[in-house]
C-alpha cells in the first residue's frame, strides 16, 4: 500500500503547486487510473522478462541453465504476486 501513497502523494504536490485549490481527496480520485496503468505496465514488462530469460535458459547448459531459470521463476513470482496484491486493495 505505500506504493499507492506514494504515488498518489506525488501526484497531489505536482496537482497542487499548480492549482493552490487542489485537495487530497480529489488527488486520491485522479491518481487511481494512472496507477492502475503503472501496475499493469509493470506485470508486462516483468512478462517479457520473465520470456526473454526463459529463451536464453534454452540455449544454457548446467548451472547457468539453472540460474537463469530460477531467475525467471523469481520474477514471476513477484509479478504474480504483486497481482495478488493490487486485488487485495482494489
């Protein structure tokens, strides 16, 4: 959750220094979509990660081939998670 504070914080200093009238609470209404797109951006581009490492693990042989597969799986994992999570909140 303090992702989303952050990023609804920075965005109500940047609103607010340019209109003096801006509130929090409509800080926390506009920055909802934007961060909503941030999240998503970021699982596909942990999927593509997540692909590229799988392909150069295919070409790898021995402890190379295993480094680069549990690499993959952690980024997975926190993809997947960091799903789970923005579900909790939503």
């Amino acid at each position: 959750m303090s992702e989303w504070r952050e990023f609804m914080m920075e965005h109500y200093k940047k609103c607010k220094s340019r209109n003096p009238e801006y509130r929090l609470a409509q800080a926390m209404r506009d920055a909802r979509e934007p961060y909503r797109a941030l999240r998503a951006r970021m699982f596909h581009v942990r999927k593509a990660v997540v692909h590229g490492t799988r392909e150069k693990a295919k070409n790898a042989v021995g402890n190379m081939k295993q480094r680069l597969d549990d690499r993959a799986d952690r980024i997975e994992a926190i993809a997947y998670g960091d799903v789970l999570h923005g579900m909790k909140d939503d």
